[in-house]
C-alpha cells in the first residue's frame, strides 16, 4: 500500500532506483513513431500503462503520466503517425496499428529489461480518439484486461451518424478542418470519409461481448462538444450494463473534452480505480 498520495505528493526518494524520463522510438508499419517512457522508482518490473492521446494531440496528459508513476506505473506516451515528428501519414488507420506496434515494443525483451516493465500487465488507457484505441485494440488481446477510456470516441457508431446526415458531416469537417492541420498528409474530409468506410469494423457496440469482460474504467464529460456522451458514452456504457459488464465503472464529469477544470478530480478517479482493481493485473 502507498504511504502518501500520488495526486498530490511526491514519493520518497529511491537513490538505487529513481523515477525518470527516456525518449523512445519504435517502428510501426516502417516508419518511426516518437515517444517518452516514465520509469516509476523502486527495485522490481512495475506494470505498464500506454496512455494514449487523441487528435491531434494537444492534450498529452503528462500530467497523469506523472500522477500515475508516483503511484508505481511505468507509463508509454507515444504520438501516431504523420504526427508530432513521427514518421508515415496520419489516419485513424494508423492510429490503431500503432498501438499494437505500442504494445509489441511493451512486450519485447529488450524493452522490458531496459526498463523495468512487468509483461504480464499491461494496461491501456486513452483520451478521445486514443480512448477508442484504448478499446478498441484491447477487443484482441485476452490478455489486456484493464482499459481506461476519458472522452472517448466510439468511431464507427460516429461514422455510421456521419454516412446518413450530410450536416453533421458538412458540420464536421468544419470543426476538425484547423487540427487536421496539424498532422501530416490527410485533411478532414479524407479523415471522415475514412469513419464512414469502416463504420461497422469500428463499431465498439459489435464488441460489447468482448469488452464486457474486461475491468474498465469509462469517463465522460458533461459539457463534450466534440465526443458528446449521448453519442460516444452513454450508448456504450448502457449496452455493457444490459449485458452483465463484469467490472465496469463510469463517471460524467462537469467539464469540457479535454478535463481542462477537472484534471485533479480525473487524476483521482483513475488512481482509485487503479488502487482498487490491482488485482485484476494478476487475473
């Protein structure tokens, strides 16, 4: 058990084994994809979260990069394709096969000994377009149990909306036309063109019998304009319910997308989450 808080203290000082910061890269579909480990103090292999960030990345969440290492988690934060100085083209695409490209550079020897990483759990956790990875790549791997998803898309039930309503896409690509800006070799409505064409594969509705099983952790915000609950969380959450969601915990925050006023109460939901569900790690 902890002696201090991780959200609002400073863990002791390990001398032999301090926390730290290392910059990392790992290949994905051939192209290098950009990254920093944070390496939680202490002697032993400590498990691993992969937190992901959304579109086009604004928002990183260091700040719970650093919350969540005082509380002894390795932490990957990584930036796709086509963005932030990662090699290869932005899509969403790629945006989920870099995150199995993340969790094999996790799994390898290498990686593991470097940096002091327990193998065997490995947790995901993503905001917005990087909580639908969180998700969505957990769907194949049985052994992943434990998914953290804060404003978080539902992509393909978004695509089907975007197929059969021309104003909300016309809508669309106004509102993400700046940041699409931002990463390389696409534009909005290549992006939202690409939702439509795999509306059904990413679906995360179709997958309710597998996700139900594992431990999650869905957050919301009230005040959502660009992933709002009534479309990417509440359906989602309701489904998993009516279908017996084995360990399923949610919350709708009174804020904006990005958490901008609620970081602290967000950092402590996810580490008692985090705090309660050890055991799941083992499972």
């Amino acid at each position: 058990m902890l002696t201090f808080d991780p959200v609002t203290q400073d863990q002791p000082n390990d001398p032999n084994y301090p926390a730290s910061m290392h910059p990392v890269m790992f290949e994905s579909g051939g192209c290098k994809i950009l990254g920093t480990m944070f390496n939680a103090s202490g002697e032993g292999a400590h498990p691993v979260i992969i937190l992901l960030h959304g579109f086009p990345g604004n928002e990183v969440n260091y700040d719970l990069a650093h919350t969540l290492r005082r509380q002894g988690f390795n932490i990957l934060v990584f930036h796709y394709s086509g963005c932030w100085g990662s090699e290869g083209d932005y899509s969403w695409k790629n945006l989920a096969e870099d995150t199995q490209a993340a969790i094999n550079f996790i799994k390898s020897d290498k990686t593991a000994k470097n940096f002091r990483i327990d193998r065997e759990r490995i947790i995901l956790a993503g905001h917005s377009m990087g909580g639908f990875a969180a998700l969505y790549c957990s769907i194949f791997h049985d052994e992943i149990k434990n998914v953290i998803s804060m404003a978080g898309f539902n992509s393909g039930g978004f695509g089907e909306i975007l197929a059969g309503n021309k104003m909300i896409y016309e809508y669309s690509v106004q509102t993400i036309e700046y940041s699409s800006k931002f990463v390389k070799n696409t534009s909005a409505q290549k992006l939202l063109n690409e939702l439509i064409e795999n509306k059904n594969e990413w679906n995360l509705l179709k997958f309710i019998d597998k996700l139900k099983e594992k431990n999650l952790l869905i957050i919301a915000s009230k005040y959502d304009n660009t992933a709002p609950a009534e479309i990417h969380h509440i359906p989602l959450v309701n489904a998993l319910k009516q279908n017996n969601a084995k360990n399923l915990e949610d919350h709708i925050l009174e804020t904006g997308h990005s958490f901008s006023d609620k970081r602290i109460e967000l950092a402590r939901i996810i580490s008692k989450w985090l705090e309660r569900g050890i055991k799941n790690y083992y499972r």
